[in-house]
C-alpha cells in the first residue's frame, strides 16, 4: 500500500505535466532542454560525487564491465549535456499530419501526438536517466523513471540538476529500491501509457510477461558478425575488433563471430591472435577447435548467450545460408552484420536475417540513438510493434485522426 500510494503520487503529477508538455510548442520544450544542458554542467561535480558513493558500494558486486556502465566522470556529464542539445536541434515529431478529403467533404487529418505518460524501468546506467527525460521533454511527454539500487544516488542527483528547468511533474525519479514499486508501474494501466523495461534479460522477461501497461521490449544483444568467403579480411579484423572490443559491456556490441569455411584457415588463427591481445577469451566450435586448441570448446548455451564482457564464440560455416540459419536460431534479434564483398550475399543476409539492425561492412556498435542521428535513445526495441530498433522522438509518439465537417452525418 506504501508504494501504491507513493508511486500514484509520481503518477498523478505527471498526468498532470504531460498536459503541459503536450500544450508547448517546439521552441518551448527546446528552451526547457537547453536549460537542462546547462544546469547538468553546472552541476557535474555534485553528479560525480553522488556516482562515486554508487560505484563504491558496487564495487564488491559488479563485473568491470557492470562498474563501466555504471560510472559517470566529468567528461561522461559533459558528453550527456552535449546529447541533450542534440535532442533540441531535433526536428519535433508533434503535429506532423497528413490528411485527406472523402467523397463526403469530410476532412480528414492524421496528426502524430505524444503518448502521455511514459515510464522507464532500466539497470545500473545512469546516463538513461537523462537520454529517456530528454527524449520525453522533446516528443511532449511526461516520465516516471525506475533506476537500479544501484545507481539511486547517481540518479537522485541527476534529476536534481535537471529539475529547475521542467515544468512541475515533468521528469518522476522513482526515489525507492523497493521492487515493490516496480509492480505498481507495472499495474498501472490508466494511468502509464507506455512502459519501456531496459536492461538485463531477467528484467526484459519479468517485465513483458507481468506488466498490465502496453510494453515496448527492449533487447538483449547476442549479436554476430559473419565474414563471408568474399570478405577483404584487413576489413573484416577491424569490424570484429571494434564490435567486440571498444566497448564489450553494451547491448551492441559482436557476442559471436561466423567465419567462412574457404577462409578460416586464414583468418581464424589471425583474428583469436588480434582478440586474445586485447583479453578476448575464446569459445569455439569443434572445427574452431582445431584451428586454436587451446580455446574454450563452446557449449550448447553459450550460443544463445550475451556475454557483455571480453569473451567471444567462434564458428565456422558453410556459407551465408547457414549462417543466416544459425543467426536466427541463437540471436535475440538486434543487430547482426555481414562482411563481404558479394553484392548477392549481401542483398540475401539483409532480407533474410530477423534482427533490429542489418550491417553490411560495418561494426555492430552502430546501432545507437546517436549513431543514427536520433539524438538519443529510449533503448533499442528488438520487437515488430510499435516500434523496432532504436528508438528516438517519433517512437515516442503516436497519432490521432482529426475529422472536420459542415454538418454532415452518416445515412
């Protein structure tokens, strides 16, 4: 009953805000973020500190990759600030419309709106919490955030800066680690429009099959680089290398490699040396196997598995047939890439591969907000309805039919 109440709260303040927002025009909610920006650099210092007591406590619990999306420095405050001005020059989705006029003289319009209300419950990365209420404030909607526990003070502060620039109820923060409160977004149809889960798999899983609110499934990433028999390999090393080194611990970043029959012998022994210099430990398949001994022999799971850390399974196969095969029995449908220089292969992998996100010679670690021009993300939808990929402002609206006449009523 605590949180149901305290939550409700949180809810009814932004139901009340998102009337506002939705009110303002583009120029307003560009003035709100701008603000935002300037007050985040203004307060970075008490940001990093709040951060350092998160990082802290998780030190004991958390793998480095865990710690590296959890930490925030100066330079990473300055980089969010500099994503929320980007959100400002943004072209805003509100009132687009189209319309059209039926034998009957009625005139139709189909104007793009904002959702409403949306809530946001994600894991250990604090800088979501400003990627989501930037997004919000731009597509005209108002948010309740859930962080992890272990990023409330991080979170805390974060909201704190940001709040002198929004109207009151703008931007929730979900100030508990009570998971009860989890639950009560989770029921609260009505009164959340929308509800975005982003983080582990566990999380994802508990969310779809619980919440009573429309959810929009953000993915796991269990992606996959296939270099093909035509591939130029000084190409193909620098995309494995950077899809799983720059940064293994996010959701688009490579978690398997699928190398061509005809050119394994060559490449396979060059890449594990490549990967094994950067920390890469190896899991293969038993034709992997003889390539590189002394690599881990890859079971059934790991397959299926997204490491988020500085671990990769090696396959070989047959062709790009069986590649796609094995991509859309073992992947979680987010991004997937081929290298090759084989139109035909190319055009084949991008039609038949079920994933978010399609690379043709390039790293997986496109498939970002801001990679592709969005400013920011939401998170990366890995489902066909409403949305799939990365999700910016136009994901974040929907529309409504506007239908003027002189009079006219149905015979």
């Amino acid at each position: 009953m605590e949180a149901e109440h305290y939550v409700g709260g949180l809810l009814g303040r932004a139901a009340k805000a998102a009337v506002k927002l939705a009110a303002m025009d583009g120029f307003e909610k560009n003035a709100v973020l701008l603000k935002m920006a300037d007050l985040l650099e203004k307060n970075s210092a008490a940001v990093v500190k709040a951060n350092a007591a998160d990082v802290e406590a998780a030190k004991k619990s958390m793998t480095p990759s865990e710690l590296d999306r959890l930490v925030l420095d100066a330079g990473r405050v300055k980089s969010i600030a500099g994503d929320v001005r980007a959100v400002a020059l943004l072209k805003d989705p509100v009132g687009e419309e189209e319309g059209w006029t039926v034998p009957n003289g009625l005139r139709i319009r189909r104007v793009r709106v904002p959702f409403g209300v949306i809530g946001a419950i994600y894991e250990n990365r604090p800088n979501v919490t400003v990627d989501i209420a930037s997004l919000c404030v731009k597509s005209g909607n108002a948010c309740v955030l859930r962080g992890s526990a272990s990023a409330l003070n991080s979170n805390r502060a974060l909201v704190a800066a940001l709040k002198p620039a929004l109207p009151d109820g703008a931007v929730e923060l979900v100030d508990t680690a009570d998971r009860a409160a989890v639950d009560v977004m989770m029921k609260a149809r009505g009164r959340l429009d929308l509800l975005i889960p982003r983080g582990g798999a566990e999380l994802i899983r508990h969310t779809v099959e619980n919440s009573r609110v429309p959810v929009i499934e953000t993915g796991t990433g269990n992606c996959h680089v296939f270099v093909d028999a035509d591939a130029g390999l000084d190409m193909a090393e620098r995309i494995v290398m950077n899809s799983k080194t720059q940064r293994p611990s996010v959701c688009n970043a490579e978690e398997k490699l699928l190398v061509h029959r005809s050119v394994a012998r060559e490449f396979v022994p060059r890449i594990v040396k490549s990967l094994r210099a950067k920390g890469v430990e190896i899991r293969a398949c038993p034709e992997t196997m003889k390539l590189v001994p002394d690599a881990i022999p890859a079971k059934e799971d790991d397959w299926y598995r997204e490491y988020l850390g500085l671990i990769i399974a090696i396959k070989i196969v047959g062709g790009v047939d069986e590649a796609i095969a094995h991509i859309n029995k073992y992947n979680s449908k987010h991004t997937e890439a081929i290298v090759t220089g084989s139109y035909d292969n190319a055009a084949r992998f991008t039609k038949q591969v079920d994933a978010a996100a399609v690379m043709v010679n390039a790293s997986t670690r496109f498939t970002d907000g801001g990679q592709f021009g969005f400013g920011a993300e939401v998170g990366i939808s890995t489902q066909k309805l409403h949305a799939r990929g990365p999700m910016g402002l136009r994901e974040l609206t929907c529309t409504k039919y506007i239908v003027e006449g002189n009079g006219q009523v149905r015979p």
